[in-house]
C-alpha cells in the first residue's frame, strides 16, 4: 500500500526563531513562486525584457539556447517555491536549514558571477549582493530563541 507519510513525514512546525525570519521567507517564497512563473512562461523566459541580454544580436539558435536555460531556470526556482511554501506551511522547524541553504546559493552566485559574467548586469546579480548578508542577518534570527 502506498504511503504519503513516506514522502511528507509528520508536520512539525516547532519553530523557535524570531517570527521576522519568518515573514521574510515568505516574501522569499513569493519572490521564487514569481521569479519561477517568469522564466518558464514568459516568450524570452525574462532574458531579453528583464535581464536585459540583448537576443537580437544572436543567432537564432542561440536564442534559442539562451530562452530555453532561462526556462530550466525557471523550474529550479518552481521547485525551490514549493520546497519553501512547503516548509512555512508544514515544516517551520526547518527555516533555519532553507537559510543555509539559501546563503549557500548566493555564495555560488556570487562565485559564478565572477567567473562567468554576463554581458549585462540581470537585476538577480544585484540582489545577489543585497540578499546575501540579509538571509544571513535572517539565519541568524532564525536561530535565535524567543525570549517567552
């Protein structure tokens, strides 16, 4: 017999952080949920009309090679939507760990930009800069008891 328990486990929203690291990973879900419906709907996937990459100075193929990882993108940031939404609704114990994760995200970013820059400045590289020693401040309330 099938069992969903085997997928989602039990609930266990015992969150003992600051309640601001928590409505600030709600803006970051629906920042994701946006970003996701972007990248995999839009007819540039949000290459040319939001990060500014110049598609009509590339072959056809290229464009197409460029909407298509924009749309790969897109799924990424469907499934990093979900995992999130799925942790403010059902498993609040772990919002420190999606912090983690999120910090380590932005060093990579940070590390690609670097070493693979784009020819333009998409506004997620800015964010980038911005999101990283915020998610850190927010880790940090994450962690940190309420005092009762």
């Amino acid at each position: 017999m099938f069992e969903w328990s085997r997928i989602l486990p039990p609930r266990n929203n015992d969150y003992v952080g600051h309640p601001i690291a928590l409505w600030f990973l709600v803006l970051i879900a629906l920042r994701n949920t946006f970003r996701a419906v972007v990248h995999y709907f839009a007819p540039d996937g949000g290459s040319g009309i939001i990060a500014g990459i110049p598609l009509e100075t590339y072959s056809a193929g290229a464009v197409q090679a460029i909407v298509n990882s924009f749309g790969v993108y897109g799924i990424g940031h469907l499934i990093e939507a979900v995992l999130v939404w799925l942790v403010l609704f059902r498993y609040r114990s772990l919002i420190p760990f999606v912090y983690v994760c999120m910090i380590a995200s932005e060093i990579l970013a940070v590390f690609l930009f670097w070493w693979k820059p784009l020819p333009v400045v998409p506004p997620g590289q800015l964010g980038v800069y911005v999101l990283l020693p915020v998610s850190i401040l927010f880790f940090l309330f994450s962690v940190r008891r309420r005092v009762p």
